[in-house]
C-alpha cells in the first residue's frame, strides 16, 4: 500500500468506561455500538479513501462514484459517532447553561420548546437527530437525518447528536424508542455541545 493509501482514520476509545452510562445504555450496548459499528465505519472510510487513491494513481475512475459515496456515508458515521460519545457521560443529565442555554431560548422560545422538538426529530429520523448551528443564518436548528448523510443541513455545524439507529438502542429498550431518548437526556452531558457552539458563533458572527 503506498503512502497516499495508507489508512488514515483511527477508532478512538470512549471517553469514559463501558459500563459508566448505566443503567440508561448497557455496557453490552456501548461495546457493540463503539467496538462494531463504529469501527465499521471507519473502516469502510479507510477503504473508500483507499480506492479513490489507487484510481487517480491509475487514471481508472469506473469505482470511483461509489468510493465518493462511501467517503460521505463513512466519513459522517464517523464524526456523528464521535460526537455521540463525547455529548454523554455519567455526570450528564442536566440542562445546558450560559450562552448556549440563552441561544436555544431565543432560536427555540424556550428549552422545553427545543427539547419538544429535539424529540420529534428522533422519533422520525432514520439515522440521527441533531442540533445544529446553521451558518448561514446564525441560528440554532433541529435537524431529522436519515443514515449518516441524507437530509442533512449544508452549512449545519453539529452541536449535539443522537443516534436512533436501532442498533444504539434494541438490545435495551426494543422497539420504544421513547424510552431510549428518556435514557438518553438522563446522560446528555452539555460541555462539549456548549462547546462547539462557541466555537461556531465566534466564527460566523
């Protein structure tokens, strides 16, 4: 494999152990999601990365649509599920607070107002649902993302993630996927949300 196809993109741990979010998420849960799924998607974007390298090198583009697509499926699994396991802990559970909790206030009239609609993007999506900051009118919006990548906001900087793929939550819950976003409110930890929503508003306003 040469340099320009080496594997690039590396899985890394959890930021806390696997038993540390019950009894919302079980640690046998945590270690398929992380260990299983994500990996898989890193994976698949190493490979994807791979066969676009190996066909510019080769001027030979007839898998190329398909690595681009891969590229956009994985590389989002990847960065959501990062997301994912840095807006939980086993502190979580509270409200935000400070410039992030004024901003869902203004963008959402309240935080009930936010969380109420937060909630119906999950029940729906097919994938993920997300607060984003959406760039272009320097607001907070809710977004209902189906896989990694469809219906995603151009220009939405992800600020908070929740997967609802079944896969994050069948073993323990079943088919209530409301008992699922219960558990997971009960383990959102807003540092790293308030965060990334600093860091988008410094930019781009």
């Amino acid at each position: 494999m040469s340099q320009a196809t080496e594997a690039k993109y590396e899985l890394d741990s959890l930021p806390y152990d696997y038993d540390a979010l019950e009894p919302h998420i079980s640690e046998q849960v945590l270690r398929w999601h992380h260990d299983t799924h994500h990996q898989g998607y890193v994976n698949g974007w190493n490979s994807a990365e791979e066969t676009l390298a190996e066909n510019r090198e080769d001027n030979e583009f007839g898998s190329s649509a398909g690595a681009i697509r891969s590229v956009t499926h994985n590389s989002s699994g990847h960065m959501l599920h990062d997301l994912f396991w840095k807006n939980m802990s086993p502190a979580g559970g509270d409200r935000p607070e400070g410039a992030l909790a004024d901003r869902i206030v203004e963008d959402f009239d309240s935080y009930e107002g936010w969380e109420g609609e937060f909630r119906a993007a999950a029940s729906d999506a097919s994938g993920w649902a997300l607060l984003v900051y959406d760039t272009f009118s320097n607001q907070l919006r809710n977004v209902a993302v189906d896989n990694h990548d469809e219906g995603a906001l151009w220009g939405g900087h992800p600020v908070l993630a929740c997967d609802v793929w079944e896969h994050s939550y069948y073993h323990d819950y079943g088919p209530d996927r409301g008992d699922f976003l219960d558990a997971f409110f009960n383990v959102v930890d807003w540092d790293e949300p308030h965060a990334r929503f600093e860091q988008a508003a410094e930019l781009f306003e």
